[in-house]
C-alpha cells in the first residue's frame, strides 16, 4: 500500500494486471468525467489510448485507488511530457495503429469510437507552449464511489511530491471543456486554469508549479 485514504481506500502501484481496470475506468469516466460506455464501441481502445500507456511507459508513477470492491480509480503521471510523448510515439502507438483502422478523415461519418480510432493515426503530440513552465503532466479518474471523500486532494499532493522529488517544476493537466466539476476541484486544490493560446485549438489546462524541498525551507 503507497497511501491509505481510509474507509477501505487505497493507493497502490499498477501493474499489468490492472490493464483491464485502467480501460474499464478510462471508459466509466471517459466523456468529460461521466460514464462514456453507451457511446464507445470498442469499449478498450480509450485506454490503450489514455491509460495503459502510462502503466507500461511510466510504471513507477502509475497508481491504482483500490478499494473493497475493487479498482475504483487511477492516478497517472510523466515526469517529462515531451520524453513520455516520444515514447508513446515510438514505442505504442505503432502497435495501436495495426489493431485498429484509419475510419478516414470526413467526421460527419464517424460512428461510436471513430473519434478514437481517427486520433491513433493521426496523434497530436504537440505541447502548448504555456505549459513550459510545467514539464510533467498527469492523469486522475475516480469512480463515483471513491469521490467526494478528499482521494483527489490527497492524490494529486502525492504526485506532485513525487514530481518534484524527482526535480520537476511543474505539473499540468488537460481538461475537457465541459467537465466544470473538474475544474472546480482542480481551483479548489491550488491549479490555475490556462488557456490554450495557440489556434485553433482552444484546450483547456490546469496547471500547477511544484516546491522544491530547498525553496520550500528557504
Ligand atoms: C475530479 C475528481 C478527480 C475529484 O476528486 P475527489 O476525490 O472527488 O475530490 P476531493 O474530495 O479530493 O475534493 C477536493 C476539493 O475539491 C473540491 N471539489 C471537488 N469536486 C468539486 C466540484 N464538483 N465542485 C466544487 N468543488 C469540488 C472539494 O470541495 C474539495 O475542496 P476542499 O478540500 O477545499 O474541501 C473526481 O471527482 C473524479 O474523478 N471525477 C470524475 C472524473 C474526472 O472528471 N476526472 C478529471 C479529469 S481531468
């Protein structure tokens, strides 16, 4: 056990054997942090895509929060999103592009993953320059039954604390638009919110600067 939340939750390292519930998840959470089951056809492809990556290609900050039901959600993190998205380039996503087909470029004909399987073979790795300032980035998703209870705080501390051990100066996330909860948890535990200046793509990001333990004493 890496953190106990209490009431039976924790955090523990991922393994290989949870590729099955870093899916399951991405999927239960994956429509701006709502359930996107009844919309995915490939109800695999958003963690190929989302999740596993991190596990296999980062698997010293890939955590699950388990719980007496199970895996009830993941926390995620790259030390140095430029380096993590070569590897995912390089080392990934050919495997990815052979499992799935190119549904081609005319969106008014995407059906159910399509939106997906369109961005395994045309990936945007590209990082905004606004997230300079925060090299590394990372990725928590919850179950209903694991939020409200102070696990995404607790959390993203402890990610940030392994970051900046590891000499990171800052951490940022990608939030969909729509997903005002989310953002609101992420001001409520210290992120800014910043806009993706660079056209045409207007994402938006939370993002944080993480102390050192020397600027912290100091
Ligand atoms: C967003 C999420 C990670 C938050 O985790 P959580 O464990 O529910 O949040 P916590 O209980 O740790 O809350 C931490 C703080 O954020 C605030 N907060 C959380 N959700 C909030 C909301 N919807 N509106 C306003 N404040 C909120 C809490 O009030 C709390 O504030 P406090 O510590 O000052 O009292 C979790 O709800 C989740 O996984 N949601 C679905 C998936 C998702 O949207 N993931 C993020 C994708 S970018």
């Amino acid at each position: 056990m890496t953190l106990d939340f209490g009431g039976g939750f924790f955090l523990r390292r991922a393994t290989t054997a949870d590729h099955a519930a870093l899916a399951m998840i991405c999927l239960k959470t994956g429509d701006a942090g709502k359930d996107a089951s009844g919309r995915e056809d490939d109800p695999e492809l958003l963690g190929l895509l989302y999740t596993i990556p991190y596990q296999v290609l980062e698997p010293e900050l890939a955590f699950i929060v388990d719980s007496p039901a199970g895996a009830a959600g993941y926390l995620l993190g790259a030390a140095d999103t430029g380096a993590f998205n070569a590897s995912v380039a390089s080392d990934w996503y050919p495997d990815l592009q052979r499992r799935v087909a190119d549904p081609g470029p005319d969106s008014s004909r995407w059906r159910g993953s399509d939106w997906a399987r369109h961005r395994v073979h045309h990936p945007d790795f590209a990082v905004p320059s606004a997230l300079t300032a925060y090299p590394s980035h990372g990725h928590i998703d919850l179950l209903p039954q694991a939020r409200g209870r102070g696990i995404g705080r607790r959390a993203m501390e402890f990610l940030g604390q392994r970051l900046a051990a590891s000499g990171s100066t800052g951490i940022h996330l990608e939030v969909m638009p729509e997903n005002d909860d989310a953002l609101r948890f992420y001001e409520a535990i210290g992120f800014d919110v910043l806009q993706d200046a660079d056209p045409p793509k207007h994402r938006i990001f939370v993002a944080k600067r993480l102390a050192h333990a020397a600027e912290a004493a100091g």
